[in-house]
C-alpha cells in the first residue's frame, strides 16, 4: 500500500509488507541490458530518468493543479518503464490526490524525492555489477 495524501494533509505512512514493490524491477533491468546489449547505453538511460524525475520533482510546487497531473503522468509512465515501480506508483496515487494545499504538495514531492534517491542507489549498484558507473 502506498501513502495517500488526505484532505488534512496527514500523511500516511507506506507500508513495509512483502508485497510491496521492489525499488528497482531487476527483470526488467536485465531486459534493458539485453535488449540495448550496451551497459553504457542502459546507464545513459537510467541517468537520463534521474535528471528528468528530478526536475519533474523540483517543479511541482510551483506547478498548478493540472501541470501537477500531468508530470504525475508522465513520471509514472516512464519510472513504470524503467523498473522503478515505488516512484511509479507513488506518482499513479499522487496523480488523483495532488490538488489540495501547497503542503500536500511539499510532502508528496519530498516522499517522491526520497524514493528517487533510493532507485539511484539501486540503479548505481545494478548498473556497477554490469561494469559501468552511473555517472558519466
């Protein structure tokens, strides 16, 4: 279960259970480094998603509610594709519930932000394991 951000602005924690997606799909990793046959190559994509996430991330605060819907959109849709199925789905629930006050909005940017971090960490170590480094 993923947070849900109320009308009140408490925040639900997420939960910690089994089924919980893991912070980076490593079959769907493998996919990318075969299909691209390239680690180099996957590494520029996963820095790519990081740069552009965290952009995304940054602005939406000072986005209105329906810029705020759609970066949601496109940064579940393209998290989803790299494997990055936290961010994915906490973008799919931020998606529906970020059209309260500026703090709702704060708060879902700072879990987003954490999350990225965590997928960073994830992809780093995968991508290392495949003979590359994640920075350029």
């Amino acid at each position: 279960m993923y947070p849900i951000l109320t009308r009140d602005c408490h925040h639900l924690p997420m939960s910690h259970s089994t089924d919980a997606p893991e912070v980076l799909d490593a079959s769907l990793f493998q996919d990318l480094l075969e299909s691209l046959a390239a680690p180099a190559a996957v590494a520029a994509v996963y820095r790519k998603f990081l740069d552009n996430a965290a952009i995304f991330i940054r602005e939406l605060p000072a986005q209105d509610s329906a810029a705020r819907v759609e970066t949601m959109h496109t940064l579940k849709g393209s998290a989803a594709m790299l494997g990055a199925n936290r961010i994915s789905a906490l973008a799919a629930e931020f998606q529906s519930h970020l059209h309260g006050s500026l703090v709702q909005v704060e708060l879902a940017a700072q879990e987003l932000d954490a999350e990225l971090a965590k997928f960073r960490v994830a992809a780093a170590e995968r991508l290392l394991a495949a003979g590359v480094t994640l920075d350029p």
